[in-house]
C-alpha cells in the first residue's frame, strides 16, 4: 500500500513538473549586484597580487632589497 502511494506522488510531481514551462528569473536587486561586483574586484585583486608576488620572486633577490 504504501509503495502504490508514493509511486502516485511521485507521478503527480513529475506530472506537475512537465506542465511547467519554465520558471519565474528573479529580477538582481542592488545589493545583489554590489555583492557580486565586490567578489569580481576581490578576485581580480588577489589574482593581479599573486602574479605580481610571482614576477618579484623571479626577478629580484631578497638581498638586492635588504640594502635600500
């Protein structure tokens, strides 16, 4: 009994989810774009900090900075 009643359910959901066209898109308020142009900036940062740790590594030695 209970197997039959859940195969329906899963049908009635299967059912419902095909009617379905789509979904409604929700509208990006303006916190929403702030905080996704924020994570953007901090990425582009902490990507432009490394490749600019990585040139300094291989161009310059420690001593060469110890001296100024």
């Amino acid at each position: 009994m209970m197997r039959s009643q859940i195969e329906r359910m899963v049908w009635r959901v299967k059912l419902m989810l095909k009617r379905k066209k789509g979904y409604e898109k929700i509208d990006k308020t303006e916190s929403m774009r702030v905080e996704m142009n924020s994570r953007r900036a901090q990425k582009l940062i902490a990507k432009k900090l490394k490749l600019a740790d990585s040139i300094h590594g291989r161009c310059c030695s420690q001593k060469n900075y110890s001296t100024l």
